[in-house]
C-alpha cells in the first residue's frame, strides 16, 4: 500500500464498493463524472468508508461530494500526503 492512490486502486475500490467494473483508462479522463460511470453517492461514500478503514484516518469531508475521478483523486492523494 502506498500513500497514493491510483487510477486501478480506485477502479478496485468501485468495483468492490460501489458494484461497478471500469477500466482504469475511463478513469483517467479528466472531464467524465462518476454518475456517467454508474457511480451515485451512497457508492462514493462505500469508497471512503473503505479508504477511512485501509489508512485508518478520516478523508477530506468533500470527498464524498467529488464529481469526478480526477477530483476524488486529487483531493484524497493530498490529503494523504499532508496526514490530514
């Protein structure tokens, strides 16, 4: 586990949280939303909630409320980095 999480941790995540299969590549689009994806806010939430559990440490209370993987990433892999 590294203090970063990546394009395929996070399509790991959605598969195993939020039920839904993408390919690493979808996520590295800037502009597509999660709810194109298949993504609705109580799987956002099942993907921090496991995160909070794997790093044992709250994440940013805006993640949950991210339009996109790109947002969701950035926002998450700072705060990892900060300790916040």
């Amino acid at each position: 586990m590294t203090d970063r999480i990546t394009v395929e941790e996070l399509a790991e995540l959605m598969k195993k949280s939020a039920g839904v299969t993408v390919a690493p590549d979808e996520l590295r689009q800037q502009d597509t939303a999660f709810a194109t994806l298949g993504v609705d806010s109580l799987g956002l939430l099942g993907i921090v909630g496991e995160l909070e559990n794997r790093y044992g440490t709250p994440m940013p209370p805006d993640a949950e409320r991210s339009k996109t993987p790109r947002q969701f990433l950035d926002l998450v892999n700072s705060a990892l980095m900060t300790g916040a």
